[in-house]
C-alpha cells in the first residue's frame, strides 16, 4: 500500500521489511515515519529468542534522495527486552551504515558525487543536507585507496601543494599506458623514496622496463638502486623547459638593467626595458609559433610585425641572442631526430654547450651530458608517441583543482585518498558486508 513512497524514495531494496511508512511535513523538511515489519531475532547476550518489545526509539536519519527538500527517515525502532538475561537490545537497523545518522543510500550519493574532482567536501555537505565534518568522516571511513601495482611505463613527477612547508612537493606515480595514478607520495626527496620502494618486493620492481622523470638525480639514483633492469627516459619537455628557465633568466637580467636606465635618466630614449616587459612570450614561444601577426604597441600607438617585433627584441643583448639560437637548435634536435640518430646529434651538441662562453649554458651542457643516456631513451616510442609525462599534465592540472576546492592540503593521507578517488575513479569502497 505504500508502492508510491517507497518508489519515490528509494526503499524498493527493503520493500518486504516496511510494515508502515507516514509522510509530514512541515515548513521546511520532510519526515518519513517507519516501522519495520518484526523479525525474528536472538539475543545477542545470551543467543537465545525471548523477549518483549521494550518500547520504541526514536532514530532521525538523513535520507537526501532529493535536493529540494531535506528529507529525514524517523525510524521507529524496537528496542526489545530478553526474557532469559533480562538485557535489553535493538532491532536491526536497514537503513544506517557505521555510526553515521545518514541513510545508507545519502552515502552512496555522497561518495558518489565526490568522484568528480570539481566537488568539494564543503559542496557536498551543502548539496546532502549534512556537515563537512560528517562528510569528511565517511569519505575517512569508506574510501581507503590502495597503491596500484607498479606498471611497465612508470612517469614519476611532482605536484606542488604549497601548505605543507615540510614538504611542499607531493611525488605522483601514474602508469604511463593505463592514465592511471599509481600512489601519490608525500614528499619527492630521496631518503622517503628509498623508505618507499624499499617495501616492494623485487618481482614487482623487476616488472617496470621504463620510468619516465624529469631532470631530478634524486628520482635517478632511486630508481637505479631498486629498478635496476629497468630504462630511464627524461621527460623531454622538462630538458626544453630547463633552457627556457635559462633564457627567460637572462631576459629579465637584461629588461631590468634597461628599465634602471630609462629611470636613471629621462633623456634615455631605448625602450628595451619596456618591451621586455611587455613582450616576454616572444621570447619564451617557439618562433614557428609567433610568425605572422602584426602587434599593437600601446605606447607608441602603432603595430608591428612580430619578426621584426622579435629581432629588435634580440638586438638588446648579445648573450640573450645567443641563449635564444641555442634554444632553438635543442628544440630542433628534440622535435626532429629519432631513437637512431639521437646520440650523435646530441653529443654534438653537449660539446657545443660546454664549450660555451655563457656560464649558463655551459652548466645546462653538464646537465645533457649526466642524462644523456636518458634524453636519448626519450626517442623511444609506444604507439608512435614518445615515452613522457606529457599524459600527467591533465591530472596535475585536476589534482591542483582539487588543492584549491580544499584551500590547500591539511592532511595528506586524506588529499592521497581524494586524489586517487576522484581521478582513477576505480577505488573500491570499504563497504561493511
Ligand atoms: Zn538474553
């Protein structure tokens, strides 16, 4: 007789155990008085089925099926007294799991929408009706995230999570073919990364061909202590970006000592500063990608073209040329050879950097030449795509997304969690049976 209320709120599950349910209401929430058909139970002191009905008690759970109205389920649950030890004790309870006074079913909801990395544990609370302690503590409880098994094509990289001054950089593990994350470490320096794999045993190290990392020895000497069989590739955009630095170093050096000039003296009519300033992409941007346009210089209320922009640019320094060209020739080698022709090309241009009259760059030539081995196994390809950690860069993204929805990482067990949860979407839940 209660077909409508039990399909529109979602009890269809413990249809044949609901004696009776009444619907009230009143301004704001919605009330679902139950009662439960009696089951024949024993006592759970002395095993034995004896006993009266007690009274009945009176439990308020949260029930949010619908979001236009909070909803609670008043269960009216029998607390029943043995006849046999004279204890007194309840009838099951369908709708509550653990302690929480949220139905099973709020639950599941809840965690359910915590899978998407947008939402926060705040929004959630608002969304269900209920507390962001409450919801924090069942995401504790329920959600335990399990490392995955180390995969063939290990990235390893680092997200910054800033709160924790400790350890401000966080280690991810992601399998290179699956996009998934592996385990998400506290902090990327030695000492906790050998702690960490030393807990592995060797048949699972030995099963990892490549790892993938950035130009960071520490992640190098790890991975040859414990994955010794296995191939290290540098990421190749971290080896470009570690020039870029370089460069965009050397801009700033030089856009700072035009602008002291211009300031220094009014009649000082070279506006390097200026364009430095306003125009450092042309810098940083691959060349290919800037040809072509004209741009609008607000100060002298006309356009240019952006080569012409670009070698003026150029024009202030002679080092900062210098970096540029030698930036573009790395980009080339990069974008251009293969697994064969690699080596040679780059130890001709170790030899070049070292050799270079800018302490900059002869540092960065050292640099190619203790990966070298590893920028060269950057070449190797699965599917036509080069080994990288170029797949990471939307999870880092949605992991920072999650930082920010948090203000920041308080606990980093729960952040580990979160992370895993919402982005490998696969976590099995700690479900009571
Ligand atoms: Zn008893």
């Amino acid at each position: 007789m209660y077909d409508n209320i039990i399909k529109t709120y979602e009890f269809e599950h413990i249809k044949n155990k609901i004696k009776t349910i009444n619907v009230t209401t009143d301004k704001r929430d919605l009330f679902l008085h139950i009662k439960l058909n009696p089951e024949k139970e024993c006592c759970p002191f002395c095993n034995i089925a004896n006993y009266v009905i007690n009274e009945y008690v009176k439990s308020k759970i949260t029930h949010s099926i619908t979001i236009t109205r909070k909803t609670y389920i008043i269960f009216y649950r029998r607390r029943y007294k043995c006849k046999t030890c004279n204890k007194t004790f309840y009838e099951n309870d369908p709708f509550t799991d653990h302690k929480f006074r949220l139905s099973k079913l709020t639950i599941m909801n809840i965690l359910d929408y915590l899978k998407d990395f947008n939402h926060s544990f705040t929004s959630a609370a608002r969304y269900f009706n209920t507390s962001v302690n409450t919801v924090i503590n069942l995401f504790d409880h329920y959600v335990k995230a399990e490392r995955n098994k180390l995969p063939k094509v290990l990235c390893i990289d680092e997200v910054h999570i800033k709160s924790n001054i400790k350890y401000p950089y966080a280690c991810i593990l992601f399998d290179f073919h699956k996009s998934k994350i592996v385990d998400v470490l506290k902090t990327r320096r030695k000492e906790y990364l050998i702690r960490y794999f030393e807990r592995f045993s060797i048949s699972e190290l030995d099963n990892v061909e490549y790892v993938v990392m950035d130009l960071w020895a520490p992640y190098k000497d790890v991975v040859r202590r414990f994955m010794p069989k296995a191939k290290i590739v540098a990421d190749a955009f971290n080896v470009v970006t570690n020039i870029n630095r370089i460069l965009d170093k050397k801009r700033i050096q030089v856009m700072n000592y035009y602008l002291k000039l211009e300031n220094e003296n009014l009649n000082y009519s070279n506006d390097f500063g200026y364009l430095l300033k306003k125009f450092s992409w042309m810098i940083r941007h691959n060349k290919k990608n800037i040809k072509g346009r004209y741009l609008w210089i607000y100060k002298y209320k006309f356009s240019v073209y952006s080569m012409d922009l670009l070698e003026h640019l150029l024009s202030s320094n002679k080092e900062l040329k210098e970096i540029y060209d030698l930036k573009h020739i790395y980009q080339d080698f990069n974008s251009y050879s293969n697994i064969e022709t690699a080596e040679e090309t780059l130890l001709d241009l170790i030899d070049r950097f070292r050799n270079h009259n800018i302490v900059e760059i002869r540092e960065y030539g050292k640099t190619l030449n203790r990966w070298k081995k590893e920028i060269i196994n950057s070449f190797t390809k699965y599917d036509g795509v080069r080994y990288s950690n170029g797949r990471l860069e939307s999870t880092n993204r949605n992991i920072k997304t999650i930082i920010r929805n948090a203000f920041g990482v308080t606990n980093f067990e729960r952040f580990r969690a979160r992370v895993m949860y919402s982005i490998n979407k696969n976590v099995s839940l700690n479900l009571r049976k």
